[in-house]
C-alpha cells in the first residue's frame, strides 16, 4: 500500500524498501474546462542537482528534448501532449544504482508549455499528482496529490528526491514558480 504524503513531508525511499534499484515517477494532472481556446501542453521534467543545489551541466536536465541522462539514471519516457486520459500523464524512470556520486537532488518539475502565449497557468490544472512505483514489482510506493493551491503559476516543483547518507528520500515539495522553464532552469544553475 502506498504511502500518502502531505506537502512538505519528506519519507525514505530506498532504506525502507531495500530491493528498489529502478523506481517509475509518474506524473498526472487535467485541466480544467476553461482553457481560453487553446489546448494544454504540460511537460515533466527532472533536474540533478549537486549540493550547491546546482546542476553542473545541460546534460543534467531531462525533459522532452533531452530525454536519458548520459549515465542512464534517468530515463524521460516521453512527451504527452494532450495528458488525456486516466493515470500517469508523464513519466521518468529513475535507477538509484546508476545516479553519479555528485548528484544530491533530483527535481522533478512540471510546466506548461507556451503558457504566456496561451493565457495559462496552473489556477487552470486541476488533480495533480506525483507517484514513484518499483518498476520491478509495478508496486506504487509513494503518491503525493498537490492539490488546488495554485493560480498564475506556470511551473510546479512537484517532488525532490535527495541523498541522505547512502540513502535516497522522497520530498513532497508542491513549490509553484512564475516564469515557466525558464525560471525553473535558473533557479537549478542553468542558462537559458
């Protein structure tokens, strides 16, 4: 059964299931009805970050158009468009065995594309959520529903995972930023 996080509660991942080597982030979410005519577009991304809270390269950004870490840690699976439909909307496949040494934090991120141009913001998305389930077992470990507290946001820090000794932990952040990606790239170290 998984466990049901509040925002801002933090939980053990790996020390508490010790056979997790390759987890599954999935990320959900619809939209609301009124969508001003134009169709959304939201997009999962992920940030490695070293303990400056920095990434130290753009291969360290996984998002649709960089979609494999070059150490194979994190794998995007792919972009989703329309996020139609039941269950995960997006998804980022993470193997703890092959995360480098200076990587402390993993940001995942969601944001919606060209939502300046479309009048759009997160006030508009509605059952959002974030789950890690063990891809061996399909076991859903940890799921954290982010709730309606969003308005003219157009990117959320939906989770971090970060190091704790050799030990990997869960953050439910629920953190919203104006500014789309190009404030969240800024905010990991990254120029745009």
């Amino acid at each position: 059964m998984a466990i049901t996080l509040s925002k801002g509660q933090k939980v053990d991942l790996t020390k508490t299931n010790p056979g997790l080597v390759r987890g599954v982030i999935g990320l959900g979410w619809d939209t609301n009805k009124y969508s001003g005519g134009q169709g959304f577009d939201l997009d999962a991304s992920a940030f490695l970050v070293d303990a400056s809270n920095r990434c130290q390269n753009d291969h360290d950004f996984i998002f649709y158009n960089n979609l494999e870490h070059p150490s194979g840690a994190l794998v995007h699976t792919g972009d989703n468009r329309t996020g139609e439909g039941d269950g995960d909307d997006e998804q980022v496949v993470v193997d703890f065995s092959k995360i480098p040494a200076y990587v402390d934090r993993i940001g995942i991120t969601v944001t919606i594309h060209d939502a300046d141009a479309r009048s759009q913001n997160f006030g508009q998305v509605s059952n959002a959520f974030v789950r890690l389930k063990d891809e061996a077992t399909g076991e859903e470990l940890i799921r954290f529903d982010l709730g309606e507290d969003f308005s003219i946001e157009t990117a959320v820090v939906f989770c971090e995972l970060y190091k704790h000794g050799n030990d990997w932990k869960f953050n439910a952040i629920g953190s919203g930023f104006s500014g789309g990606l190009g404030a969240l790239c800024r905010n990991y170290g990254l120029e745009v």
